[in-house]
C-alpha cells in the first residue's frame, strides 16, 4: 500500500500535550484552514511504501 507521505519530525513536545512523540505529516489534506500551519503539505505527491513510513 502506498501512502503520499509529507514528512516526519522525529520529536516533538508540542503535539501530544505531556508526551514526546513522532509526527508523521501526509499530503492531499481536503480542508484549506486559513490557519493550517501545514500548508506547504496540501499539494504535491510522494508516494511511499507504507513500510516506510513505519
């Protein structure tokens, strides 16, 4: 299975409230939050192997 991978940052203390964790950023997200600090993520492919990604 393939999934159309963004990016990885491999620590980080602010997305899960009191936890370290590993963020894994995918493209083709349907909203266009005004917001969205993932922006340049939305468009583009790159599509991976799911085992690559885990």
């Amino acid at each position: 299975m393939k999934v159309n991978y963004a990016g990885t940052v491999p620590i980080s203390t602010l997305d899960w409230t009191g936890k370290a964790a590993v963020t894994i950023f995918f493209r083709g997200c349907p909203f266009r939050c005004p917001y969205c600090q993932n922006y340049p993520y939305i468009e583009g492919t790159d599509f991976v192997e799911l085992e690559f990604v885990e």
